[in-house]
C-alpha cells in the first residue's frame, strides 16, 4: 500500500484513502464480522482492503494538520458504524493527549472527552427490549451452528 500511495503521489494523483487504486481489490477481499451478538455474525464482504486500513495516513495528517506537528500515530480504529470511520492517533513522543479523528467530519477531540460521550450514548440504549429482540433474531439462525448455541 505504501508503494501505491508513492507511485500516485509520483504521478500526480490523489494519494489520500478516497484513491481507488489503493484498496488493492485486485488482490485482496475483505469480509466484517461482528465481534459480539448484537449484529448479524457477518456484517459485509467486498473486494479489497478495508477502508480504515488504507485511510491509517489521512487520520494520522489529520491529526498533524488540527494539533500541529508531531508525529502521529494510529493507535486503534473505532467502529462507530458501517460507514464511520474514526481512529485513536497518539502522538509518538508522548506530548500531547491522544485523540479521537473522525475521518466522515473531518474533526478530532481529544480521546477522554470522545470516551465520555460514547458512555452517555450507550447508556441511553442499554435495556432496550426492542433491540434486544432484534439481535436475537438476526442471531438465531446462526446459533444452531454452534456447539454452545445448540445446547439448551
């Protein structure tokens, strides 16, 4: 990926993630699982590299561009939702607070504040039978699989 994004800078072209040609889908598939049972086990397949792997550099100039220079990092990619992209970038000499880099807003907040506002938002959907019912229907099918799902 690293070659690709050097040949497109060469060449004139945009070498950010928005690039087609760096998703490598000639060559790679992707295929998103959920970590937990609140979605379906499969979420998403396509061709190629997945879209936080190949915007890391954007949220990472981002960073720079927002707090100034340094040298960021990407520490964490944060699945907010099937087309959020958002990153935890820290800053490799430990300066400054690491951050959270919204790449669909273009906005960073430091990572303490992005926490506390994630907590407010799943506390106000914890307990909700309604979503809870949906998650184990999507579940069900796929539960009778399983050895744990097909004992009683």
């Amino acid at each position: 990926m690293a070659e690709r994004r050097a040949r497109l800078g060469k060449a004139g072209k945009g070498s950010n993630g928005n690039n087609p040609e760096l998703y490598g889908a000639e060559r790679y598939a992707t295929v998103v699982i959920s970590a937990d049972d609140t979605e379906p086990p499969v979420i998403r397949c396509f061709l190629g590299l997945p879209p936080q792997l190949v915007k890391e550099r954007d949220a990472e100039a981002l960073a720079v561009r927002k707090h100034g220079q340094g040298r960021w990092r990407v520490r964490r990619h944060l699945m907010l939702g099937m087309f959020d992209e958002a990153f935890v970038c820290e800053d490799e000499d430990g300066g400054r607070e690491a951050l959270v880099v919204d790449m669909r807003t273009g906005k960073t907040l430091p990572l303490a504040e992005a926490a506390s506002r994630a907590n407010a938002k799943r506390k106000a959907t914890d307990n909700d039978p309604e979503l809870e019912r949906m998650c184990r229907e999507a579940w069900a099918p796929f539960r009778k699989q399983t050895k744990v799902g097909a004992q009683p």
